[in-house]
C-alpha cells in the first residue's frame, strides 16, 4: 500500500514537471527552426545527435547503477549503499576514459569520408561535436548521482531539474535567434554548457543530502563488489551503447544518401516521438525503483504485478496523446512550425508505430534487470541493435525510399519484443500466457477501439480547429470508457479503486 502511495505520488510529481517541460521544449523547437534554417538544423541533428545519445546513455547506466543500489535498499543494508556508490563512482570513470577514446577516434572517420557535410560548413561541425564530446564526459561520471536520486525516489528534485533545464533551452533559443553570431556555433556551445551546468548541480545536491556520496575510494573499496558491478554494467553498457549508436546510426545512413534537409525532418520527428514517449516514461521513472526493490525484498510475485500492472499503464498513457497526434498530425505540424520539413510527417507516424510496440514491453527490461542475469539478453540486443544499420545502407544503397528506414526499425522492435518475453519467462518466471492475454491482447484491443471512434471526425470533417478539438474529446471520451473495462481486468480495476480511490 505504501508502495502503490510512493508511485501515485512520485507520478503526479513527474507529471506536473512535464505539462511544463512539453510545451516549452516544442516551442524552443519552432525557434531554433526558425533561427537555424532547415540545412543547419539537420546539421546540428547529425552532428550534436551526441547530445541526443546523453540523454539515453545517462538514463540507461543510471538504471543499471539503480538496480544496486535499490537491491541494497530494499535489503537495508546502509554500508552496501555506500560501497556500490563508490565502486560505481570509480567504475564509470573508467567508462568515461573508455568513452572518450571511442568518440575522437569515430570523429575522425565522420569528418573524413562518411558525413555528408557541405565544405563551408565543416569546421562549424567539427567545433559542435567536440563540444558534445566534452558533455558526454561530464555525463558519464555524473551517472552515479542520477541513479541515487532515483534510488531515494526523490522525483521532486528530478522534476525541478527538468524545468530549469526547459527554461534555460527557451532562454537559449531566445538568444540564438537574436544574435548576431553564427547560430548554429552559439546554439551547441550553449547547449554543452547547459548540459555541463545540470550535471555539476546535481553532483552538489547530492553530496549534500545524501549520507552515501562521499567519495571514499580507499575506505569503501570492495574488490568482489566491483567485480560484480563492472561485469553488469559492462553487459549493460555493451546494449545500451550499441541501442544509443544505432539510433544515431540511423541519422548518419540518411545524412550520407538524403543529407542534412532530411536530417532535419528526422530531428523534428524524434523530438515529438521522444516528447510522446515521455508521457509513458514519466510513471515507469516512478516505478523502476519500486520493481527493484520488491526483488531486492525477494518478494517475486510483487515484481512481477508491478511490472506487468507498469507495462499497461505506459501503453496507456502513451496512446491517449499519440492517437490524436497520429490522426491530426498534419494539421499539428502547420500550426506548430513555419516551415515543416519534406518526410516529416511519414517520419513521425513511423516513430509512433515504434514507441507503441516498445511501450509492450518496456518494464520487463527492468524485471530482468532486477534478477541481476543480464548478461544473454545485452548479448542478443547488442547484435539485433546492429542489424537495422546494415540492413537499411543495404535497401537505401538499392534506392529504396528513405521510409524504409523506419519500417526495418520498426520489424526490430517487434522481434525484440518476443526476445524480451522470453528472458522475462525464462529469468523472471514471467507466464507467456498471462502476459499474452492479459497484457498483450488487452492493450492492443483498446488501442484499436479508441483509434476507430477517435478516428470518425477525419471521415467527416475538413481539416481544422474544430475538428482537431473534436478529436480530442473523442479520444479522451472513448479512453475513459475503454480502458478500464478492455485495458484491466477485474481485480486491477478492484485493487486500484481500493488503493487510490477510497482512501
């Protein structure tokens, strides 16, 4: 029951930091459009897509960092809490070396033959990715303190956290369309400053509230407990970065046979994706620690509710913003933006078609995690993460359309959902027929339901305000009435009306 108040709690805090995050980050997006011009924002796409990997990199070590020290919290042992924040701290220090060796020397080889960069505007990217590069250092080392303020599940710094950073972005796009600098140089010098500030803050906050961040290599060194760390985070940076590089990648394949036009469009489409997926995101960030800590307790049949309860709720909370978006997209984009970029639209309802199928399965990772046995399911993502790449140079190298791309993307998601599955039976003990029929099966149907009535005004209605608005209504209307008694079972709808209802 306290765990049920903690997740309410925490998720009505994260969603009051994004209802302000969301709108001023698309807002700075117009701006920065507006001032950049189409060519220098697919350049800064392709180029500072680094700064796009940060954020995945981050969150991704973080939770693997997370999953120990929730483990030691949820067993209660304070001292181990302390050693794994100093072995982490050591460890991701050594990732940081590891990390910046790899990033000069793929740099080398983007700025010599493979990005498709017009001359007079080369060393302007070059500047820009050291600059990331430089970021990506400070990210890197910082992930220990992003993963105990999860831990503590203290969701209110990390909502002030986001605004700030929000307002600082509208503050920077402001700048950069009034200066008389060059746009694009002031725009990624500002924004690897800004990335740089956020991370030494909460490397401040930290030392400063949290008993166990105190560097104390010598006192705190624990040789078996490295060990055991280096050998999870290694599996696990092993898929993530191979995840964050083909994700980059993707830009990379389109820069070398559309260039930095269509790079544009593909920025402009993952920001909106990302800024949709975020809405579901916010409450998993709210239970991750809660799916850990119940295995760390060794309560099993508690993680795996949480888990499979999580997943339902994501799902859901993604499709009430992602349908009407789906729907009225060409509309949204023509208010949004002055000028929208050729393929933008394809792209961004491919994307959502993605976040959806991921959205399937996005906590089991963190039920997998939790068990600690890693190591087959980061060996499989790390070769499935490969594929895409070759796979879409190999179509687009035989003129194939640039939308193919998205679709091979989005044939991975899927064979990675089964791969997820499986470990999840095979590690947690997770029942292939229960997650089918009650996860699987349950979201999928409301998602068509609330599709076709969401769907009926674009059938009758020329495009406009009115009938964007009447869209809404319709899919808000339907959301409320469909999900509860397709998207739950009975007792879900039970224990979350006893939980959060009646007391």
């Amino acid at each position: 029951m306290e765990a049920a108040k903690r997740v309410a709690k925490n998720t009505g805090i994260l969603y009051a930091r994004m209802a302000i995050t969301v709108f001023i980050s698309l807002y700075s997006t117009r701006l920065i459009l507006a001032a950049l011009g189409v060519a220098d924002f697919g350049l800064f796409n392709v180029v500072g897509g680094v700064i796009s990997m940060l954020g995945f990199l981050n969150s991704s070590m973080a939770a693997a960092t997370q999953r120990f020290m929730s483990f030691a919290q949820g067993a209660g042992d304070l001292e181990k809490v302390k050693r794994i924040f100093n072995m982490s701290s050591l460890l991701h220090w050594g990732i940081a070396v590891l990390v910046l060796l790899l990033l000069e020397g793929a740099g080398y080889f983007f700025f010599n033959g493979i990005l498709n960069i017009s001359p007079d505007r080369l060393e302007v990217a070059k500047l820009i990715y050291q600059f990331m590069v430089i970021s990506t250092l400070f990210t890197v080392i910082s992930v220990p303190y992003e993963a105990v303020i999860t831990s503590h599940e203290n969701m209110l710094v990390y909502a002030v956290m986001g605004v700030i950073e929000a307002v600082f972005k509208l503050g920077i796009a402001f700048y950069v369309t009034y200066t008389g600098m060059d746009h694009l140089v002031m725009y990624g010098v500002l924004m690897a400053a800004l990335s740089i500030f956020l991370l030494i803050i909460k490397r401040i906050y930290c030392h400063r509230v949290y008993e166990e961040c105190h560097i104390q290599i010598g006192k705190y060194y624990d040789k078996p407990l490295l060990k055991d760390m280096g050998g999870f985070a290694g599996w696990s940076l092993l898929g993530s970065s191979t995840s964050m590089l083909t994700s980059y990648g993707q830009g990379v394949i389109i820069n070398v046979f559309f260039g930095t036009v269509v790079n544009a469009a593909q920025g402009i489409a993952t920001q909106i994706s990302g800024q949709l997926g975020t809405f579901a995101l916010t409450m998993q960030k709210a239970l991750n620690p809660v799916i850990v800590k119940s295995e760390g307790e060794g309560k099993r049949e508690k993680m795996l509710s949480s888990t499979t309860f999580g997943t339902k709720v994501s799902f859901f909370l993604l499709i009430i913003f992602a349908i009407p978006v789906y729907i009225e997209m060409p509309f949204i984009f023509n208010l949004w933006l002055k000028n929208v970029p050729n393929y933008t639209i394809v792209f961004c309802k491919l994307l959502i078609i993605r976040n959806l199928i991921e959205q399937s399965y996005v906590t089991l990772t963190t039920a997998i995690s939790s068990v600690g046995k890693i190591k087959e399911l980061e060996i499989c993502t790390a070769i499935l993460n490969c594929c895409p790449l070759f796979v879409s140079y190999y179509f687009l190298n035989r003129n194939f359309s640039v939308y193919s791309v998205y679709i091979i993307y989005i044939i991975y998601a899927l064979i990675f959902s089964f791969i997820v599955i499986y470990y999840s039976n095979k590690l947690c003990d997770l029942s292939y027929t229960d997650f089918i029929k009650n996860v699987i099966l349950r979201c999928l149907l409301s998602l068509i339901v609330i599709y076709m009535f969401s769907a009926i005004p674009s059938y009758f209605m020329n495009q406009s305000f009115i009938r964007f608005l009447s869209t809404l209504v319709i899919t808000t209307t339907s959301f409320v009435f469909v999900v509860p008694f397709i998207g739950f079972s009975r007792s879900e709808r039970e224990n979350f009306y006893n939980k959060f209802i009646l007391r």
